[in-house]
C-alpha cells in the first residue's frame, strides 16, 4: 500500500527530489491512533530521520493543539505527520508552525478557484469562508536527537453533509470550495516539496513567510481574548511581529507580545 501511494504523491517529480525523499521515509496506514504519536514513537526509538512521514487514512485519536479531538471519516482528508530535524538555534524553533501554515497554505491555494485566499488564524488554523479548514499541531523529541513531529490535518474530500450538524457550522474542505474532489496523493506531493525547499531556510529568513500569513490574518483588528494558564488578556489583533508573535493591543493602549497560548477567542 505505502509504495502504491508513494508513487502518486512523488508522481512528476524530478530525480533530484526523489533523492531528497526516498520511499524509506513514507509510511501510508489505512488506520492509526495518531500518526504523530506513531512518528514521535519511531523517533524516540531511533527509527526515524529528517523527513520520515506517516500519513494515515483515518486516525481514531487523531488531536489538535490543545488535545482537542480530531477526527475524520476514512478516505476523506489527507492526515500526516512528517519529521524535521531541528536547528541549532532554538529561538526560531517557534517559527516552525507558521512556516508549516505557510507550506500547506500555498499547497492549498494552488488548486483553489481563481484568486480564491484561505486565512491564517494564529497559530495553527487554516480557515476558508470563516470555516475551519485544517489544523496543525508540532510536538519536539530531544532524544537520541532533537527533531519537530509536524502533524497536519486537512479536509479535502470531505463533504459538510457527512458532518453533525454542530461541525458543519465550524468546518469545511477543499470539496466545498470547488465542488469536486481533489488528488490528496498530489496535494500531498506539493506539500512535502514545500517542506524540501523551505524548511529550515525560511526559519531563518522569515519575512516572507511572515507577509504570507499577515496579509491572510484571521484574527488582525479583531477583538480577540487570549487566554493562557496565568492570564486572560482582551484586545484587539494589530498583526504578527518579526518572529510570528501575536501583536495584542490592550484596552489601555498597551502593546502586547503573545508567544503561545491556551486559546483565542474572536469577540
């Protein structure tokens, strides 16, 4: 199954690229729990390496963020992990989500309709009509070497009328955007080209990627809650700063710099 799948998401490529990503780092599942906690797993283990992915048909513990639950219908999305090998400068690790917005974001916008634009919602959402589109979730191993797990859910094939009714408020797909279904082998194979060419330069040069994700905002002048485990601040959104920080404008006129939190509420 792997190697029949591999072969659709490298279909096109040069030999170069291949060289890159050989079929020993692709691992497709029909079923998993988790292919991130697979991939931290394998890593923890020794059996991994830049660029070791696992990609599922459906997972059955599938989280977000927050340990949110993520589920899909089999044969519908394209759910995956991928391992990066980290660099030796840990301040720019936290750039990693926005990058793999990035990566994922122009992936997705190369096949939607037009000038169609998906939006950026800090740090991990990718929204389309005000609908939830894909999550991301980075998790780090140290041991034996420090590598980032970069799990990425995305609707793709998925149908709203598929969905309780409480998600279809919430959630949409590429499907519902074109209204037809899309190769996830392909959408798959420009993703991981993206991560080939960008990961870990764009870290280090990081205004594109920052422009990219600031001109798509969800969340820039909104009112917005951030909540954390010590606090709860209010304010509106003024844009992300050099390094991908959330910009939070206090009541007071204060500027705040969020580097992570627990949750963020549009008011």
């Amino acid at each position: 199954m792997s190697s029949g799948v591999y072969d659709g998401v490298t279909r096109g490529w040069s030999p170069d690229l291949v060289r890159l990503f050989p079929e020993d780092r692709f691992c497709f599942l029909d079923q998993t729990g988790s292919t991130n906690d697979d991939l931290l797993k394998l890593l923890r283990e020794g059996g991994g390496t830049h660029l070791s992915t696992i990609q599922a048909d459906h997972q059955t513990c599938g989280r977000g963020r927050r340990g949110d639950k993520w589920e899909a219908p089999a044969g519908t999305n394209l759910l995956f992990s991928i391992a990066l090998r980290l660099p030796a400068d840990k301040l720019i690790w936290t750039r990693l989500p926005h990058l793999t917005a990035y990566i994922v974001g122009r992936a997705v916008e190369s096949i939607l309709p037009g000038e169609a634009r998906l939006r950026a919602k800090w740090p991990n959402d990718l929204i389309v009509d005000g609908k939830k589109l894909g999550g991301i979730l980075v998790e780090t191993v140290m041991s034996p070497e420090p590598f980032a797990v970069v799990g990425v859910g995305l609707n793709v094939n998925m149908k709203s009328a598929d969905l309780p009714p409480e998600l279809q408020e919430i959630a949409t797909s590429i499907y519902e955007s074109l209204g037809c279904e899309s190769s996830r082998p392909f959408l798959m194979g420009l993703i991981i080209q993206g991560f080939i060419g960008d990961f870990p330069s764009k870290l280090l040069e990081f205004e594109k990627v920052r422009l990219w994700l600031e001109e798509r905002s969800f969340l820039k002048g909104k009112k917005i809650r951030v909540i954390s485990t010590s606090e709860t601040l209010a304010g509106i959104c003024r844009g992300l700063g050099s390094g991908g920080e959330l910009l939070l404008e206090l009541e007071s006129g204060e500027m705040k710099t969020i580097i992570s939190s627990e949750k963020i509420e549009v008011c």
